[in-house]
C-alpha cells in the first residue's frame, strides 16, 4: 500500500511487511480524542487530518501521549497522516511503543481517505479465477470463453494484429471493484503472455509493443464461442439476452457459433461496437422492431381499406 500509493514512512518501517491491512474501512479517531473508546474500530486505518491534529495539539503533552497509547492495539495496522502534517513527539512514542507504524501523504484528507479506499477495495475484493481470454476491443472489455481448443488465443492474436489489446489468456482473475463492475487481470505469471498451439507461448508486449497490452479492463461484455450445430438455433435478431453473473454483478453474455469460414476477429469487434452503440442509446434490435411493427400497421390499414372498398 505504501509503494503504489507513494506513502512516506514516519516511524515503524520494519513494521510494514508484517502488519495487514483486514478492511476497506478508514477511521478517522475524532471521538477518540476527547477520551471515548468504547467503540473504537482498532482494526481499521487510522487516519489523521488538519482536525485530528488541531484538536490533539490543544491538549497537554501527557494527556495527548495516553490517547495515542489507546489508539495503538495489536490489531491497529498503521497511523495515516495527511496534508504532510509533522506527526508529534508523543504519537511517535506510542506507536513505537506498540508497533504501529506512522505513514503520511502530501494529499488533502479528503482525497487520500478516498484513494486509499479505493485502493484497499480492490486489493481486498473477493477474487475468482475463470478459464477465458481478457481483451480490449475499442475501450471494451471483452471476456472469450468457450472449450480449451475453440480457438479463443488464435482470436485474441488476430484482434491484436488489428490492433485491439490482451489483458489475459488462459486464465482471467476476476474481482468485484464495485456494485457494479467487475475487473479482469491475468495472473502475474501469465502477464503478457500468450499460448498459441503449434508456436508456443509468446511474449505479445515484446512482439506487438506496449500498446498491445493492458495491465486490467472492466469485463463490459462475454462472448461465448462455441462448435457450430445444425441443430442448434442461434439468435439472429438479437432479441435473446443471457447474462452471466459475477459474486452479484451480472454480465451480458452472447454467444457465437464457430465454423470454417466465419472471422470471429470481425464479429468480436462487430459486438462490441453494437455494445457501445446500445450504451449511448442506439439499438439495432428495437428499431428493427419498430420497422417491423409500422409495417404491420400499415398493412393491416391496407386490408381494411381493400374490404371497405369491395363492401361498397
């Protein structure tokens, strides 16, 4: 958390590889200032701003050394300060008292509260590792499933030579960021890689550049490809939606029949400019039907006309 944040450490910085952060919720100890910790949440981050500090330099020196003994348990795993704010003499005694280590950033408490969270939520998301290909096709994260051997890595190759870009082959760790996203990455030992059979596997960030890889993406869409079956019937229309759900994120999930003779690479970049399209409110589907419906109206008002005029 120190690293990819750009935390700098005050005190205790043997301390960190052994301390474990166990929630997304940040504290921040205003109530337990003034003496009250009947409630305090000792397991989560303690963070102090400009009213945290103000408060506790009103106090008396030994006043202010005893709260913070309280404020450093066992189970406390750091002392966080914003705004570059000087830790003082008595904070740094406790916390060394007690093994907590004090870290700080030049951020406003607001934003830092918010980064951390952020961070912490991903980091401590539940995680689910999916067999499938994780790629970028126009800004849209696109999830290949389908049997080992349908050719899913030989699609992802031939949508990165058009220049689209993998996040993952073979095995996709999937968390949930929020109520309603769901981000893939590949393991990191599979980052960049590609298994191509009959090749080997294949280094797509040395051969293709930078640009043709990404760390992670949002999985926006699922296209299941699947063996062709003469006796299966496929949507032609777009009308069946199916969905597949992640921890209690759904999906939208279609699938593609694969046969000699179809480009997959064409129609996974079809889909996913279709996808775009229905998020800024444009749908093939519901105009066709609209078409369809105008049709039938005026059809039917073209039979009733033809019966009243044989009537007369």
């Amino acid at each position: 958390m120190v690293k990819d944040n750009e935390l700098k450490v005050y005190a205790g910085e043997e301390l960190l590889k052994d301390k474990k952060v166990i929630t997304t919720d940040i504290s921040r100890p205003g109530i337990e200032l003034t003496g009250y910790f009947d409630y305090y949440p000792s397991e989560r981050i303690q963070l102090f701003g400009q009213t945290e500090t103000s408060y506790s330099r009103s106090m008396t020196a030994n006043n202010r050394y005893k709260v913070m003994l309280e404020l450093c348990r066992e189970d406390t795993p750091v002392l966080l300060i914003s705004r570059n704010i000087q830790p003082s003499k008595e904070l740094l005694r406790a916390a060394k008292e007690h093994h907590v280590p004090v870290i700080g950033s030049e951020l406003p408490t607001t934003r830092l509260s918010s980064m951390i969270t952020e961070y912490l939520d991903e980091k401590l998301a539940p995680r689910e590792s999916i067999h499938g290909v994780l790629v970028d096709v126009y800004g849209i994260g696109i999830l290949l499933t389908g049997h080992s051997g349908i050719g899913k890595s030989e699609t992802a190759l031939e949508l990165i030579k058009r220049g689209h870009r993998l996040i993952a082959d073979d095995r996709v760790d999937v968390y949930q960021r929020d109520e309603k996203t769901i981000v893939g990455e590949a393991p990191k030992i599979l980052n960049h890689l590609l298994e191509i059979r009959g090749i080997g596997i294949i280094d797509v960030m040395n051969l293709f550049g930078a640009g043709a890889v990404r760390s992670q993406s949002e999985i926006q869409l699922i296209i299941n490809l699947e063996n062709w079956s003469a006796d299966k019937n496929y949507d032609r229309i777009g009308t069946l939606e199916d969905r597949r759900t992640f921890f209690d994120v759904d999906v939208p999930q279609i699938t593609v029949p694969v046969k000699v003779g179809r480009n997959i690479s064409i129609i996974i970049e079809v889909a996913a400019m279709n996808y775009r399209a229905k998020k800024m409110g444009y749908d093939a589907t519901k105009k066709f039907e609209d078409n369809l419906g105008l049709l039938i109206k005026e059809n039917e008002e073209k039979t009733k006309n033809e019966k009243n005029g044989e009537g007369k």
